[in-house]
C-alpha cells in the first residue's frame, strides 16, 4: 500500500498576475495556479480585494500537471480609493482544505475635474464651454467625450497644456492633461436644466467621468 494514497495533500495556491507590488486600475487579471487539488470540478478560488465585490475564479478544469490547475478572475477595483491593497485568494475543496495567500498591490486611479461649467450655474450667452483635466497612471488619454443628460454631444480637444496639474498630479499624461469643448446654444436642450458630463478614455481603456 502507498502511505500517501490516504493523505491529503494541502492546497498550494501561486499568484502568477499581477505581480507583487504592481500597480493597477480598473478592472484587473487576477491569474494563478494551485496544487494539490483531487477534484477540479469541486475545488472553488474566490478572489478578495478590501472594498470591491468577491469574485469566484474561473476554473481550467484540465491540470497542468499532476494535481495543479489554472484559474483565472477579473476583479473591478474602479470604485476603490488609491493605495496599496492585498489581494487575497481562498481555495477551498469538498474536503474542506483550504489555502489562503495574499499578494500586495497598489490601486491607482484616474484624477481629473470637470472646471467649467460649475454645478447648478446658469447658461449667459450663445456659448457653453465645457473645460476640465484628467490623469491616467500609465497611460496616456485617448479621447474626451462631452456628454448632455448622458448621451454624447461632442468630443473635446485633448492633451490641452496644464502646467498647474503637472506640479501636483503624478502620470505620463499630467503636463497636458486638458480638455476643452465649446457647444452653441443650438446643440443644447431646450430644457431649462439639463446635465453637462465629460468622460475620458486611456489607451489602455479605463474609463474616467465627471459631472457638473
């Protein structure tokens, strides 16, 4: 009889990405391995990071090797406040093993402002110019959208000089980190109150928005 045929062996959890002390924003890969595993279809990987929603790991249900799996979950970390964080992996099977590993990370989020117009201010004269700044970390600004009540209206120029966000502000994109539209009258509602957003876009994808 082999001895180790009725031991257990203890779950092994490696977080493969993101990589200890990276930074991140918005939704991220979370990817990884564990050994030891018996039952594939019955082993669960939960993915915690402190203030965004537990997400249950997609499962490679054909081992790597004897006893190891892959797995894999994209986490939403866009309503998080910049700093570091742990991220914390919780394997569990039927046989009630357990594996719970952590991996610092450091959430860094987009910055900007929406300077003009100013909340609850009036419309004088035939011109709204809608002006503010954004900042991804890592990356550069893509487009500017200007949105009324939600629906897209015009695109802003971009990369407009901001020497003021450049002395205060980290990211690649700081020192041009502007954006201005002008809209006339006629492409606004003829409602009394309407509601005046900008919304920006990184290379990468991730997504800023303000409002007015």
């Amino acid at each position: 009889m082999n001895p180790a045929a009725g031991t257990a062996q203890r779950l092994e959890i490696v977080i493969e990405t993101p990589e200890a002390g990276s930074t991140f924003s918005g939704p991220i890969t979370v990817r990884g391995s564990v050994a030891g595993v018996i039952d594939p279809a019955s082993t669960e990987i939960w993915i915690a990071l402190p203030g965004a929603p537990s997400v249950r790991a997609t499962v490679d249900s054909s081992a790597r090797s004897d006893g190891e799996i892959g797995w894999l979950a994209e986490i939403d970390v866009s309503q998080v406040a910049s700093g570091p964080y742990p991220i914390a992996v919780h394997a569990l099977d039927l046989r009630g093993r357990t594996a719970r590993p952590l991996h610092l990370g450091v959430v860094r989020l987009p910055r900007g402002d929406l300077d003009f117009p100013v909340r609850d201010s009036e419309l004088e004269g035939s011109y709204l110019v809608v002006a503010g700044w954004c900042v991804f970390p890592g990356e550069h600004t893509s487009a500017v959208e200007v949105l009324i009540d939600g629906t897209v209206v015009a695109h802003a120029r971009s990369h407009q000089p901001r020497p003021d966000i450049a002395r205060g502000v980290d990211g690649a994109g700081a020192p041009f980190a502007g954006y201005a539209a002008v809209l006339h009258v006629d492409e606004l509602p003829q409602s009394d109150q309407f509601e005046v957003s900008a919304r920006a876009v990184g290379v990468e994808g991730h997504v800023w928005e303000s409002h007015a």
